[in-house]
C-alpha cells in the first residue's frame, strides 16, 4: 500500500491570497522592467555615445528611483500588507498615460503599450476585488 500525499496546491487565482499573488507578481515585473531599463541608459550614457550622456545618466539614474515604488508595493503585497495597496495603485495608474504614448508611437512600442496597460488593468482589477480588499484588512468605512 502506497500512501502519497497528493501535492499541496499553490494559491490559485480565484482566491484571495492568489490575487495578491498575481498583483504583486504584475507589479514587481513592471518595477523589473522600470530598473532594467534605467541599468541599460545608465549603460549606454556612461559606455554608449548618446546625444547627450549626462541626459541618459540621469534618466537611468530616475528610472531606478521610480522602478523602487513597484517593487517595494510588491514585497508588500506578497507579505499581505494593506499599506502596500495605495502604492501599488498608484504605479498602475502612473502606468496608463505611458502605455498611452507607447500606443500611439507605433510599431513594436505600440505592442508594449498593449501589454503595459493590460497589465496595469489587471492589477487594478486584482487589488479592487472585495475579497483582495478583506484579506489586506481593508474594510468599509463605518457610517458616522
């Protein structure tokens, strides 16, 4: 007689520890993408031949900055802190009027335009559901 254990399953989409999951998931990989591109103007100001390096040094220098609020909104939501919510909705609304200029630039950025601003969505979509709000302990106001 055999006795496996069947594995444990993981948090799957549809519950609330699953939503915080995949929102801090979206959320760190838009920070990683701020800070990957913020490395690579670095690089190309200091070792490249841009037009201007000092204009690509501090570009890359204010990337890695911004690329901070994604990925600290994330680790917070991953360890289920209700603070990290605001953060992480407000990255995703900066998101939209970028994902807008890359749409309307064309060609391969109007493809990254598209996947920033799905992704913005649903990581609003996951942070606004009633029950991803009552598992960070964000509840409704009570009436004065």
């Amino acid at each position: 007689m055999s006795t496996k254990q069947s594995p444990t399953p993981g948090p799957s989409a549809a519950t609330p520890a699953g939503r915080l999951t995949a929102a801090a998931a979206l959320t760190a990989l838009e920070g990683l993408a701020l800070a990957g591109l913020g490395v690579y103007m670095l690089f190309v100001g200091i070792a490249g031949n841009p037009d201007s390096p000092q204009q690509a040094e501090t570009g890359g220098i204010t990337l890695l900055a911004l690329a901070a609020l994604p990925l600290i909104a994330a680790r917070g939501l991953r360890l289920g802190r209700r603070w990290s919510r605001g953060p992480a909705l407000i990255t995703q609304l900066m998101a939209l009027p970028v994902a807008w200029t890359l749409f309307n630039t064309g060609g391969a950025m109007m493809a990254a335009g598209i996947a920033l601003v799905l992704t913005a969505v649903a990581v609003v979509a996951l942070l606004v559901h009633p029950a991803t709000t009552q598992a960070l302990g964000i509840g409704p106001r009570d009436a004065a």
